[in-house]
C-alpha cells in the first residue's frame, strides 16, 4: 500500500505558486469572512493565512462576532466584490445558525468565488462553462493525478453528499468519465456499494466508517473525513484497510493540505482572470 502524501504534493504546488506569483508586480489579495467563534475554523484559517503569506498572496481578515447585523455581512461583501484589488473572497463555514448561509454566500461576485459554492458557480459547472472547482474536490482531483491514477471507466463510490464535498467531488469524477455512485446516511448496506468501488473517496466526519471488510482488494481509498477525539484527528477510514487497499491518503497530511493549496491556487487562478491573463 502506498501512501498519497497530500502534505508533500501540497508544499510542491506552493513552491510552484510562489514562482509564478513573484513573476507578477500587484499581489493577489484573497478576502476570508468569519463570523462567530468557531474553534476549528480559527485553526483553519490560521493555516490559510499562513499558507498565503507562504506563497505572496495578500490575506485580508474579516473576522465578525456572531452578534453581527447579517446586512453588515452582505454589505462588507458587497464592497469587497467592488474592489478590483481583492481577487478571491470566501467565507469560512459553518457560521452560526441564525443567519442565512445562501443569502450570504451567493453575495459573493462569481468571478471572486474561490470557494466555488456560489450557486452561480453551481450552474456553471453543471453546464461545463469554465468555473472554480470546489477546493476539497480540486485537491482529491490532483492527488490522482500526481499518483497517475486515472479514473476513466473505473466504478467510483463517494460517500457524502455535501454540497461542499460530496456532491461536486461526484461531478467531477463523471466529468473524468468515472462510473460513480454517491452514497450518504440513508443507503442502505454501504458496505456492498463501497465494495465495488475501484476508488472510494470518503466524505462524513464518522470516524472509521469504512474498515477493510468493505472495500475491494486493491482499491484507491481517499479520506476526507476529519473528527476530534480527545484532542486526536481521525479520518473516515479505519487504518485496518491498510494491507488490503493499493493507495491510502493519510489523515492529517492527505486531502487537509491539498485543499488550502487549492484555494490558493483558486485565488491566482481568479486573479489571472481578472487581469485578462489566459490560464494555461
Ligand atoms: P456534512 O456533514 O455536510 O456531510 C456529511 C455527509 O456524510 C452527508 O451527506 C451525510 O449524509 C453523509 N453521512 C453521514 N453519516 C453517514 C453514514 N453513516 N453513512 C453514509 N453517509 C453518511 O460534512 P462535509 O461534507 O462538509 O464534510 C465531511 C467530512 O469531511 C467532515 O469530517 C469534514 O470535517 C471533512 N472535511 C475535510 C476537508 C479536508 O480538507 N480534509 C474539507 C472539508 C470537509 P446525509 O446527506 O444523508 O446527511
């Protein structure tokens, strides 16, 4: 079994990102909204910042107490998305249930979603128009890549249905012309869906889930899930798939730093678009 090093590839992107930003006289400016106190997303958005500064993107903080008037949220968005100078905005989720999540994230301009989870970007990538991939999706995307795995014709199994993970990662793969199955908490017998799966990508937050005795020999396993116990992260996947499966992504260290890299790599992209640079 061969470990898919998501920290490794992720420091690898960066090097690259750095290269390519320096090339470039204005800074890249992403603009990250939190409201509230949640205790991961502070953790979460430490590492964006500092992973910003890594490569000379220009991070710019909005950070509201949860006490906040909604309309100052929309308003300090709307402003954002008038400034040419910010080129990425997102706002770090979840924020407290009293205020409306839609509303405020389909504020954001979609040229500046570097999230991807405006429904403005939805549409457009349903449509297969040129759209900000979702950066947990984006990042599973090119660990398989760097691994040479190709998922052309292969049964694809994702279990998690988020809008944020499950859903658009299960886009993409039948965009990759995978055959994929989305599974989530009312399938019944999960075990015989993910059995069949040549690649399982992992998506709820139950710790070990998924153990050997569902999986097929030889599978790609990518787990996404992340919970806390006792201080300790633990992914979707128990370690007991480890002598069974072809390829395992590690938590932490797998898709965790593939998808900061790739939000990154959203907000340069989104610059580039922004200043008429085509992407290549
Ligand atoms: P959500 O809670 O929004 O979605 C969880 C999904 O899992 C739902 O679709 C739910 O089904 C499904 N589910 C829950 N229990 C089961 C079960 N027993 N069997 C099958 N499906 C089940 O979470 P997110 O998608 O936002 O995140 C999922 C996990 O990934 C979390 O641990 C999160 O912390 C982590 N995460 C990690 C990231 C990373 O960079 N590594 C980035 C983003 C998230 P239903 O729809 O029926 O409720």
């Amino acid at each position: 079994m061969e470990i898919m090093d998501g920290k490794n590839l992720s420091n690898i992107i960066k090097d690259d990102l750095r290269k390519e930003i320096s090339m470039y006289v204005q800074t890249p400016i992403l603009a990250v909204i939190t409201i509230g106190d949640d205790e991961a997303s502070k953790v979460y958005v430490n590492n964006k910042r500092k992973s910003c500064e890594q490569v000379g993107i220009s991070f710019m903080h909005f950070d509201y107490l949860s006490e906040v008037k909604e309309s100052v949220v929309i308003n300090k968005i709307k402003e954002l998305n008038k400034d040419v100078s910010v080129n990425g905005i997102i706002v770090q989720l979840p924020i407290p249930d009293h205020f409306n999540v839609e509303k405020i994230i389909n504020t954001i301009d979609v040229s500046k979603d570097v999230d991807g989870l405006t429904n403005e970007s939805k549409i457009k990538r349903m449509n297969n128009e040129e759209s900000l991939v979702p950066c947990t999706t984006k990042g599973i995307l090119e660990l398989l890549d760097y691994y040479k795995i190709n998922m052309e014709s292969k049964r694809v199994v994702v279990v998690g249905r988020s809008e944020l993970v499950g859903t658009p990662t299960y886009q993409e793969c039948l965009k990759r012309n995978a055959t994929v199955t989305i599974c989530h908490s009312k399938t019944i017998d999960l075990g015989s869906i993910t059995k069949e799966a040549d690649i399982l990508i992992v998506a709820t937050g139950h710790k070990y889930l998924i153990d050997k005795n569902m999986i097929k020999e030889g599978c790609v396993i990518i787990d996404v899930g992340i919970s806390r116990d006792n201080g300790k992260l633990y992914g979707d996947v128990n370690p007991d798939v480890s002598d069974k499966c072809s390829y395992l992504t590690p938590v932490p260290g797998g898709v965790g730093p593939m998808t900061v890299v790739m939000l990154l790599k959203n907000t340069f992209i989104a610059y580039k678009n922004q200043h008429g640079v085509k992407n290549v």
